[in-house]
C-alpha cells in the first residue's frame, strides 16, 4: 500500500481538491482508500459533507491524542465513511493546539506514523491532505508518508514558495524518513485561455522537470471544481463530463501506474 502526502505550504492550490478527488478516483477503481485530514481548517471534511467541522467530537486531534498518551485506539475509531466510496477522518481547529503542544512531545515527528502504521493494512492508499504550512503537523505527515504530491497553481507567486518545500522534504528524507520520495508535480488552476499560464508550466517543467516528475495532464481552472466543496461530493459526482474529472481521472491513472512501478 502507498501514503501519499498532498502537501504545498501555500494556499489555495487546490491541495484539498487534489485530495478528495484524487482518493475517489482510486476509490472508483476498486481501491481501499482512507483520507486525513491534516488541516486545522477542516477543509477536507467540508468537501466531504461534514458542514461544521468545528462541533466534531472527534476527529485527527483526538486519534493523535491518544497515541500521544499512549492508550488503546479502537477499530475505526474515529473514522467515517463517505458515500462515493473512501473513509477519512476529519480535522478542525483544535489540531491548530495539538501542533503547539507537539513541541513539547518526545519523538513529536512520528505521532501520525505511529498511528497509520497500525491502520495501513487495511487500505491500499491512504492520502494526507496537509496544511498550508512547514509546521509540525505537516512534518509529521511527511514521516508517515512513503510519497509527496505537490500541486502547484500556475501562477507566479505559488511557484515562488516551491523550491522551499522541496528542500524541507529533503530534510525529512535525510533526517527522518529516508524512504521518502516525490510523487511529483501537479499543476492546478491552469487557465488555458492565457499564455502566462502556459509560460508558467513551461517554467516549472524546464526548472524541475529533469530532477522531479512532472504529471503529465493539469488541472484547468473552473468555477465547477470550486463549486464541488459546497455539495459535499467529489467533481465526479458534480460534473462527471468536465474537463477537471479529465484532469483528475488522468491523475488517477498515473498514480495506479506509480503503484505498478514502485508500490
């Protein structure tokens, strides 16, 4: 089985969407898939129907909690199901309060990999939808991952911030999971109606392309894709005939590959 964390320590570049759909597309292919939510925003399990995150009363920061002290984690415990086919557990804002108290946790990078470790046999991918950030949830999400997916949008500034999270997953790798690997790129939110679009992919390809791979289709921009959150549901149940399910069921063919390859 593979883990794979989603992760790009800016904003809005589709990382959630990336998430949710990329795990339905495995799930429609007839794989076990489990999503965790690893954002204090809760923004995964929004897509995934849950409309007030913040009155969970449980999610992540419980699971975490747990492992932390060391007590007994039930079968499923925490985990929901959702009707396109995954399980997930969701977060919210407290997990903003667990990432400070980690600090103060021995062996405070391996809390989540503690956790997967013991549930990952009963999935053949499990996906991490990671904050927007470098802090110490992500790093945990980065030792428990055997791979990293990266979208990035195709603007200037968001491929700006690229470099510094290549490097910092080259500390995880050298430091704390050297089984550590890049999964690859995924350019997001491409407006094929402009050439600054197109100039920015053929800038990320030329500058990455040699040393990291570069998936082959992009995710065009489109007011559906934003839309799918409020609905609950994924781009294939929303707009199954679009050309973001395109893009996300080429991605998904990709990733199975990966596994044929390398998994």
């Amino acid at each position: 089985m593979c883990i794979i964390a989603v992760a790009n320590q800016k904003g809005g570049t589709g990382k959630t969407t990336t998430c949710v759909n990329l795990g339905i597309g495995l799930a429609r292919a007839g794989k076990k898939v489990l999503l965790v939510d690893a954002d204090a925003q809760g923004s995964m399990a929004v897509s995934l129907g849950v409309r007030e995150p913040d009155n969970l009363d449980y999610t992540i920061v419980n699971i975490m909690e747990k492992v932390i002290n060391e007590k007994d984690i039930a079968d499923r415990e925490g985990i929901m199901h959702h009707e396109e086919g995954v399980d997930f557990i969701p977060a919210n804002i407290e997990l903003a309060g667990l990432e400070t108290a980690l600090v103060e946790v021995m062996s405070r990078e391996f809390i989540l990999k503690l956790y997967l470790d013991s549930i990952k046999e009963n999935y053949d991918y499990i996906l991490i939808d990671c904050m927007p950030s470098l802090g110490m949830v992500t790093i945990n999400a980065l030792v428990a991952a055997d791979y990293v997916l990266i979208p990035v949008e195709a603007a200037y500034l968001p491929t700006k911030g690229l470099q510094q999270l290549i490097k910092t997953i080259g500390k995880v790798h050298r430091r704390l999971n050297p089984s550590l690997e890049i999964l690859g790129i995924l350019l997001t939110k491409v407006d094929r109606r402009t050439n600054f679009s197109k100039d920015i992919c053929d800038q990320i390809r030329e500058v990455y392309g040699r040393h990291i791979h570069i998936f082959e289709n992009c995710i065009p921009m489109s007011i559906r894709a934003a839309e799918t959150s409020a609905e609950g549901r994924s781009i294939y149940y929303y707009d199954p005939k679009g050309i973001v399910a395109e893009g996300y069921q080429s991605l998904t063919k990709e990733v199975l590959k990966n596994e044929k390859q390398k998994c």
